[in-house]
C-alpha cells in the first residue's frame, strides 16, 4: 500500500490539472485552508459552488482514499499555517518578517517533497541506480543546474553520468542506452516536447526512466516508471509569474546520493 499523499494545500500548488469545477474547490480551500478543514464534504461544496461528486473525485485524484483522510491532511495544513503565522507575527519588522515567511515556505516545501516519498518505490529506484551502467540526467531551461549538479553528484559515486544543455546531444546519447542503464528526467512542470521526445527513445528501447516533477499526472510522469513529486511553493511566496523552485528537486536528488553512499540501505 502507498503512503499518505501528505499536504493538500502542496498537492493543490504543485501544479496538477484541474477540471474548472475542482479548481473552484482547490482556490475554495487555499483561501481560508483552517476553515475548509472543518466542512463536512457537503458544507465545501456548498462553499466552492460544486458537488460532493465532484469533492470525491478531487479527494481520489490527489491520493486521498475518502473524504475524512483528505479532512484530516487539511487540518494538518492548517496547523502548520498557524504556527508560519505565529513565527511571523513575531518578526521585530517587515524585513525580518520576509525572512521569516521565507524560512517558514521553505520549511513546509521541504518536509512536504519528503514525505510524498514512497519508500518502497525509493528502495527500486536505489536498486537501480546502484546496478546501473549508465545514468543519462537530462533537463531544460532552470532545471538544468539541477540536472549538471546531479551528474557532479553521481559520478563522484564512481558512475558514468551524463547531462548537456543540447536537446541533440541528449537525444543521440538517449539512443545509445540500454535496459542496464537509467534515463533521469527532471522537470518541473513535467510538461515538454523535447523532454518528452528523450523519454520516448529510451522507453523505446527499454531502459528504465524516473522523472523528477512538481506534478504527479504530467505527460512526462505518464511515460515514467518512476516519479518523485518535488512540492512547489512558489505561488504561496510570491504573486505573478515567477521561476520554479529549485530547492525541491535539488533535495530529492540530494536524497538519492546520500541513501546511495549508505550501503547498507
């Protein structure tokens, strides 16, 4: 069995897909988080303009068994948005409470990458990475720092790593891997052609691909046999259009070195 999905309010920022009906619910609830976490199914619908029907299927599509354990994950969210208030109402100004709001984002956008991790499917993709011959890390735009710095990483465990900015460099090295190596896909949005073309050749050939990506039902996940969910806080930060964090993938690479190094797990 998988574990708990973890936060909602993570889930509803990470950057999944949602109908217009369960939108209403998702912005219903990050506008007042404690006080959708004490609605029964029918009050929040009530509230969001929707259905239970349309409750349920929200609950199923963010990881949720029933109502009650998406309830419950609720009022955890907003107990931890009390204490980030706590912390920042006690900032001496206004400076040291961005600071604050910063630390308390970062805090939450971390505990809630980590506990998304399922233990069982880490403990293949260990298996995996440690048989492996070959591991090919490929990315665009601002996850490739993410993506050379794994390759830094992962050849310092004595691997044969890969990474480049060039879509035709990671596409011809794509069509040279076999089902001995590993294609590691990061992407925040999990959408894009290009990275979607590399996955393609390498499932193609059988060798074995985990996608790095803020949203669990992305094109790219779809292709994957493995997916790390990397939380995305960004929108609760800052307003507008703005870069995605950097500081979750970064983490769950950071997690697949360190377990590698412990060779007892």
């Amino acid at each position: 069995m998988c574990e708990a999905p973890g936060s909602v309010v993570t889930l509803l920022c990470s950057g999944i897909q949602l109908y217009s009906a369960e939108r209403r619910i998702a912005d219903c609830i990050l506008a007042d988080v404690k006080r959708a976490s004490m609605c029964t199914s029918a009050e929040l619908a009530r509230l969001s303009c929707s259905s239970e029907a349309t409750i349920t299927r929200l609950c199923h599509k963010l990881g949720f068994e029933n109502y009650r354990k998406f309830q419950l994950a609720l009022a955890r969210d907003a107990m931890e948005q009390q204490e980030a208030q706590r912390m920042r109402d006690e900032g001496q100004d206004e400076l040291h409470q961005a600071l604050l709001n910063i630390l308390a984002n970062r805090e939450e956008e971390l505990r809630a990458t980590i506990q998304a991790i399922d233990t069982r499917q880490l403990r293949q993709i260990l298996s995996l990475l440690r048989s492996c011959e070959v591991m090919e890390v490929v990315s665009e735009g601002g996850g490739l720092p993410v993506a050379f710095d794994a390759s830094i990483r992962f050849s310092h465990l004595g691997k044969r790593c890969v990474s480049s900015a060039v879509h035709e460099k990671n596409l011809a090295f794509a069509q040279t891997l076999t089902p001995k190596d590993i294609l590691i896909v990061l992407s925040a949005s999990g959408q894009s052609a290009r990275l979607e073309e590399v996955s393609a050749v390498a499932k193609g050939r059988d060798v074995p691909v985990l996608v790095i990506t803020c949203d669990s039902h992305s094109p790219l996940a779809q292709l994957a046999d493995y997916v790390m969910t990397a939380s995305n806080r960004e929108q609760r930060l800052i307003e507008g259009s703005h870069a995605a964090s950097l500081l979750s993938p970064n983490v769950l690479i950071e997690v697949l070195y360190y377990l590698l190094r412990m060779e007892n797990l």
